[in-house]
C-alpha cells in the first residue's frame, strides 16, 4: 500500500514533537512542513528531511499530502482545517478543535461533506496512566465515578507567545483546562448540565489570556467535578497532573509527580523523566508508548480502516462547549447551563 | 492564680472527645474530672476508660466547683444549649466544631460567653497544627509573595461517618459533609487572607454512599473580601479501603510563589502478611494538633489571653457552611451572613 503522505503546519514544541512522532509511523511519510518564517521553516524542515513552505495554498496544491496535520495557534485551526477538508485532505488538528463553536460546527460539517476524516488532538487519552484511569474505570473497579479533581499546571508558556494572546489560545481555561475537561467527560460519560468558573489573570497582568482556571462541571446524573488548570505557576515549577476520581465502589488517584521514574539531579538541575514523555531521543525512546505517536496511529488507523476516530470533531466540539461555557460563567459570576448559546 | 484547668466533658458523641481527653491527661496543667452524655450508656463508657465521674445531667456537672472549663463534643444540635448553660454556670467553654447549625445559635453562645466573661474557643485545630502554622509564617515572611488562590481538600474516608450514627442525622448534625467538612478549610482561608468570604458557591454531588442519608460530597468556590480565590473539597468520599483516614491539603498561591501543604503526610507505610487483604496503611508521626490546641487553651486560661481559634471564627465559619447550603438550594453565589 501506498504510504500517507503527511504535511504539519507549524514547528513550534507541537509541531517538532509531531515531526518526531510521524517518523516512527510507517505508514506513512512526511512530506512538508509549514512556519510563517521561511528561513526557521528550512532549517526544521532540514532536520526532518521534508520541504519547507510558508504558503498553505502552495503546499495544498500539492497532490501527494493527504494529511494535514495543524499544529498552529488555535485561532487559525478552523480556516487550515476547512480548506485542507475542501481540498479532500484528512485532518488532524491541534486541541482545542477551535477557539468558537461556529468554527468547530464549520469544521465538523465539512469533514462530513467532504468525507475526510478528522481528528482533534485530546493526546490524554494516550497517556499511559489516563489509559489505564480508563481501562480500571471502564471494569467497573470505581463502580460509577461521582466526585473528581484534577489539576494540570506549570509556568506560563512564554516559549510559545500565541498562547499569552487570549485571541489565539482561549486563555489557560480553553487551551489547558480542555484536557482534563474531555477526559472528564469521557470518564463519567454523561452530558454536562451545568458549569461555574472562576478564570483569572492572576500573575500575568500584562498579557492578554488568563492564567488561572477553577472549574467546577455538574454532570446530568449528579456527578461533580473540580478542574484546576494554572500557568500561574513559579517559573521552575515541574509540569504537573493530578487526577483524582471517587466512585460508588472505589476511587482512583494518578499523580505524575510522585510516579517519576526517572530522576536527574546535577549542580545545576534537578529533572524528572517518563521514557513516554522523555523529550525525543531515538536510542532510548520507546514509541509505541509515546503518547502522540500514540494519537497518530490511531488516526491513521481509522484512515486506512475508515473508523471514526475517538475524538473526532464531534467529541472535541462538546469539551470546548464546556471550556467556553467556564468563561461565560466567570464573566457573569454565575453557573452556565449547558447546551451554551453563542452570542 | 490557679496552676491547673480542671475540665468536664459535655457530651462525647463526637469521636474527638477521645482525643481531647487523651490530650488533657498527657498535660501537666490539665485534668478531667467528669463527664455527661445525653446517652447514659455512651457515657458510663468513656467515664469508665478515663476513670473520672459520669453526672446525669449537665447541671449536675456544671454546679461542680472542682470544674473550670468544659469540652462541648456533643451532637453538632446540642452544642448551644450547653455552650448557654456553661456560660451561665462561669466555665470555660472548648466547642467542636461547627460550634452551631444556624447562625442564630452561634451569635448567642459567643455574645452569652462574652457577656459571663467565660473564653469560648473553637476547636478548630489546623491553626494549632505545626504544618499549618509554619505555612502561616512562610506566608506572614512574604515568601509567596501576595496570596491570589488557596484551593485546598479535607476529604474523608467515606466508612467513618457511619461509625457513630448522628453525623448522618441532620436533626443532630445539621447536614452532612458540608456542615462537617467545610469549616476547617474555610478557617483556614480566613486565617491565611485575613480576610473574610465575601461570597461561595457550592455544587452538591449525587452520594458516593448510598448508605449515607446526607450529602456526602461537595465542591465549594469561595472568594474573600480581599479578592482573592478559594476552594473547599470536604467530601466524604475516599474510598473505605483508602490506607488512612482522610488529608487536610491546601495549596496556596502567591505572586512570588506557590507552597503545597499536606498537612497528615508524615507517615511511615506498613503493610501486614497475615492475610492476602492485609493492605497498605499509613502511621502517622507528624505533629498532633489535638494536643496543642488543648494546651493552648488552657494557657488562655490561666494567663488570661484571647483564644487562637475565637468563638467569633467559629461563628464566620457557620455563616460559609450555611451559605454554602443556601447556594447549593438556589443554584447562585451566595454572601455569607
């Protein structure tokens, strides 16, 4: 069979971790890379071996990319993904799917239209210690999950400017919160009645996007949760998830602080590593375990076995109703009902 | 002046009643002298493992003059009728909390202890507990910088309230995990801010335990006078086979900084062999909280000063769970009284 052929938009740390991923799915092969600057394109596309571009109608006439992988601000998702849809591209996109409902219904509509498949990157799912949150959850170990918390946070990520640009990212309650909201959600496999936020520039007061998220959902059968999402956190602070989740029957805790297998400590650094999240080094890199290594396969999986991926559009769409529907409730100080009107 | 505080208990159906007594004992300026317990049973019981009188009635108890301060460890419902009768009989008044159910009986057992000249403290034994106040001073130091969020868990083991009926009977208790969970962390909050909560809104879970005919879970959002951020988790809802009884957990976060305070995680593991469902469980060695917040008690008693834990934090700490009820009813924030 012939391989895939691949372009990512972007080179940013998503882009270049894609890049990394692509390399080890063989069945298929990344043929370009997108960036605005078309002097740093070259040198990544260099590194990869693949054709530098800084024009998407350019690489879209291309007929050897089937697909588009969109690792740009979130802002731009929706117009890359339509016009790759139109022009009978698969898509996978970057989460969150958009930074709009309009956009994410836009892109939705014309994946089906266009009959290209379409997957947006919710990559905890792919993490090991979420999969297995899954799998125990999913035997019924928990019996139903009723309370949960889960905290994600770290420094502000001042290496990617867009993302201190509320008009590109959502701010952290959009672009950070979105995680634990969609596994959430995939865990209590309920609808979200209702939603109460408080989301604050707390440290950050010259940037545009929040940094500080409290989000607490009510599910439809009465479940409830917490989501704590921070970029407000000290500078050295090591990237950290908490997922915690009481059900009838038992409760589930993950923490990937206290779960480092790996730790560095010279004169100058202290440095937790997991072999799955290990920035990418081919000698001791074990990808089938990389999470995104992971997502891609599984998107090329339902490519080549026309599947619906498991979050497609239509699944990403319903987090990012929620991540909106936390900014409304902390404009109006108020809980949000779902399903949002947008307005 | 007295060397010593002399103390009844008026009622023990709250489990800290042991503890408390077994703090007492362990002091050298501290003595139990008797007890009484609406259930005669109960009481003959703890009366029995202390060695110290059972009195029938709490007038019996408090017309003793070998009694300087009681130890209210009653049904959360009890407590003001006898905070009341303490006060008019001139005792010292240590009170579990919540110290009250509504807001109406905790004004009047703080103005009534104030008016007899008794102390009225509040057993609100975080700020006696050495991890909470060294989190206070790295705060008062200005390590973190300026407080912004304290977002904090006090979750317990959902096997526990079952143990003694009446925390599951809202008649006696006044609720359920709210009303037990929510006033240690909302002190706190207080107590970190210096400010008070200007306003919270609570979300009320389906029960993790169906046994358990209150609420069991709850998820509060709290914002102070001052602006800043908070967040109360005082659910029930650790599972029975968790390896300890609950946390106290608080994070706060400060412009300069971030501090994580756990406050019962000095343990050693200890995991048994005697049978395959011998598990893994936690043995505390941290400070006990219990012990010092007796001790200071008793040291406002006898150098005359002012509580740590007024019966005023007891009373604003009322207001936030009441509150916190009325928010979780209407479905909107709501301004504590």
């Amino acid at each position: 069979m012939d391989k895939l052929g691949v372009a990512v938009l972007g080179y940013g740390f998503m882009g270049t971790t894609h890049l990394s991923a692509w390399k080890y799915i063989e069945e298929c092969e990344v043929k370009a890379v997108m960036g605005r600057t078309l002097e740093k394109v070259k040198k990544v596309a260099e590194k990869f071996g693949v054709d530098a571009y800084n024009n998407f109608e350019d690489l879209l006439r291309r007929d050897d990319i089937d697909i588009i992988d969109i690792c740009t601000p979130t802002s731009t998702h929706a117009r890359y993904a339509i016009a790759s849809m139109e022009a009978g591209k698969h898509v996978f996109s970057e989460k969150p799917i958009a930074l709009s409902l309009k956009d994410a219904d836009a892109m939705i509509e014309s994946a089906k239209r266009n009959k290209v498949k379409f997957m947006v990157g919710h990559v905890l799912r792919f993490f090991p210690e979420y999969m297995k949150i899954k799998e125990l959850v999913d035997q019924g170990m928990i019996g139903e999950p009723v309370i949960a918390r889960t905290f994600r946070g770290g420094p502000i990520p001042e290496w990617s400017p867009w993302f201190l640009d509320k008009s590109q990212s959502g701010g952290v309650a959009v672009d950070l919160a979105i995680h634990d909201v969609d596994f959430l959600m995939w865990i209590f496999n309920q609808r979200v009645e209702r939603v109460y936020a408080k989301v604050e520039r707390l440290i950050h007061k010259d940037i545009t996007a929040e940094d500080y998220a409290l989000i607490t959902i009510r599910f439809e059968k009465g479940g409830i949760a917490l989501v704590e999402a921070s970029w407000a956190l000290p500078k050295k602070f090591p990237f950290t998830m908490r997922f915690e989740v009481d059900g009838t029957k038992g409760m589930i805790v993950s923490d990937n602080q206290s779960t480092v297998p790996v730790k560095l400590i010279t004169n100058e650094t202290t440095a937790g590593f997991a072999p799955e999240t290990l920035p990418w080094r081919p000698a001791v890199h074990p990808f089938p375990v990389d999470p995104f290594y992971r997502e891609l396969k599984h998107f090329v999986e339902c490519i080549r076995e026309d599947k619906t991926p498991m979050t497609s559009g239509e699944v990403a769409r319903k987090s990012l109703e929620v991540c909106l529907a936390a900014l409304r409730s902390a404009e109006l100080n108020a809980p949000v009902k779902l399903p949002l009107k947008e307005g | 002046m007295a060397d010593k505080v002399r103390f009844g208990f008026l009622g023990v159906a709250h489990f800290h009643s042991e503890s408390y007594g077994r703090a007492i004992k362990q002091l050298p300026n501290g003595e139990v002298v008797a007890v009484y317990e609406d259930d005669e049973k109960l009481g003959r019981e703890y009366a029995q493992k202390f060695n110290i009188e059972y009195c029938k009635s709490p007038d019996e108890l408090l017309k003793r003059d070998d009694i300087d301060a009681v130890v209210i460890t009653s049904e959360n419902a009890k407590h003001h009728d006898l905070a009341v009768k303490a006060a008019e009989a001139g005792k010292h008044i240590l009170c579990e909390k919540p110290i009250a159910i509504t807001l109406k009986q905790a004004d009047d057992m703080v103005r009534r202890a104030e008016k007899a000249g008794v102390k009225f403290q509040t057993c609100f034994v975080m700020r006696y507990h050495s991890t909470s106040i060294l989190v206070k001073n790295l705060i008062e130091d200005g390590t973190v910088g300026k407080i912004l969020a304290l977002v904090g868990t006090n979750k317990l083991n959902s096997s526990l309230p079952l143990l003694r009926d009446w925390f599951t009977q809202p008649e006696l208790s006044g609720g359920g995990a709210v009303m037990d969970h929510t006033v240690h962390l909302a002190d706190l909050i207080r107590w970190y801010t210096g400010s008070e909560a200007a306003e919270v809104y609570t979300e009320i879970g389906r029960n993790v335990n169906p046994k358990i005919k209150v609420e069991d879970n709850f998820l509060t959002t709290i914002r102070m006078e001052n602006g800043v951020i908070g967040h109360i988790d005082g659910s029930w809802s650790y599972a029975s086979g968790l390896y300890t009884w609950g946390d106290v957990t608080l994070e706060v976060l400060g412009t300069e900084g971030v501090i994580f305070l756990d406050a019962f995680r000095q343990n050693v593991y200890y995991v048994g062999m005697e049978s395959p469902n011998d598990k893994l469980t936690w043995h505390y060695y941290g400070c006990d909280p219990d012990l010092e917040m007796v001790k200071s008690f008793i040291e406002c008693i006898l150098e005359d000063k002012e509580p740590v834990a007024t019966g005023f934090d007891g009373r604003q700490g009322v207001a936030i769970t009441l509150a916190s009820y009325e928010s979780a009813k209407l479905g909107k924030p709501v301004r504590p009284r």
